[in-house]
C-alpha cells in the first residue's frame, strides 16, 4: 500500500462520528500528552500532581501544547482524544482523579456517565446514523441497538 492509499484510508476513519483512530500521526501528536498519563502510575506522581496541578504540568512536562494542557486541566476527555491521547494511559489519569473508563465515555459521548451505561446495558449503540458525519448532523447517535430507546443526555 502506497501513501497515498494509506492517506486516503486514514480519511475514511476520521469520517466515522465519535471515533478518532489512534494512529501514527496520533500517537507522535500525543507523546507528552501520554508520557504526563503514563506518570500517573507512581504514587509520588499523583500526589505531586494532585497539590500542583498547573505547576507539575510547567515543571515536568513543558512540552505539551497549550491546548493539551488545557484538556488535562479541564478534564476534556474527548480533547485529549482528539488531541493524541490514548484512553489506556488516560485511564491512569481518569483513576487518579477517581474516574472509571464507564465515566470518562459517558462525557465523551455527552451522555454523561449514567446514560452510557443504561446503553450499554441495553445492547450498546447502533450503528445506524452512525457510520459517517453526514449522518445526524456529524453527532453521535445514542440510540440503543436492542431496544432503539434514545440514550442521549437530555438537557
């Protein structure tokens, strides 16, 4: 496969609602951002970090972009996704902070934590509306698989 089939590939995935494909490109975007994740495995690094936000972030990981930053300090699940995380090392940052990965896709999906799981529990999403961002308006459809009950988080 050439690059350009590689290229043309990789497209076909980003036009998948909901779904960042963590790739190459990804993976590069996200060094720093994984690496402050990864950190979060070592009590000594949690607490530092828990005491310090801002200032662990300045001091051992100055390298990550203001926008990555911003997603770690804002808990945007998503952001970070989008911007090279990859949810196995954001699973040690969501357990410092005592989020489940149950937790952390529910706000990504903007269901919020209770509608995922009743989802999930209900035969999870279908795919229909949700193959391409054409489809429902480039939203992630929250409708149940088995029972087509709405799951989306209601304002």
């Amino acid at each position: 496969m050439d690059y350009k089939e590689i290229k043309a590939l990789k497209a076909k995935f980003e036009e998948v609602p909901g779904t960042y494909l963590f790739n190459a490109d990804r993976c590069r975007q996200g060094y720093w951002l994984n690496t402050f994740c990864s950190s979060m495995s070592k009590d000594e690094n949690r607490k530092a970090f828990l005491a310090d936000e801002a200032g662990y972030l300045d001091s051992r990981f100055p390298k990550l972009t203001n926008e990555q930053r911003r997603c770690v300090l804002d808990r945007d699940w998503l952001g970070m996704i989008k911007n090279g995380a990859n949810i196995y090392y954001m699973s040690k940052y969501g357990a410092t902070l005592g989020r489940s990965f149950q937790y952390m896709a529910g706000e990504m999906t903007g269901q919020g934590q209770d509608n995922y799981r009743a989802m999930m529990m209900d035969g999870g999403r279908t795919t229909k509306g949700n193959l391409h961002k054409k489809q429902n308006g480039g939203k992630v459809s929250c409708i149940s698989n088995k029972s087509g009950k709405d799951f989306s988080k209601k304002a």
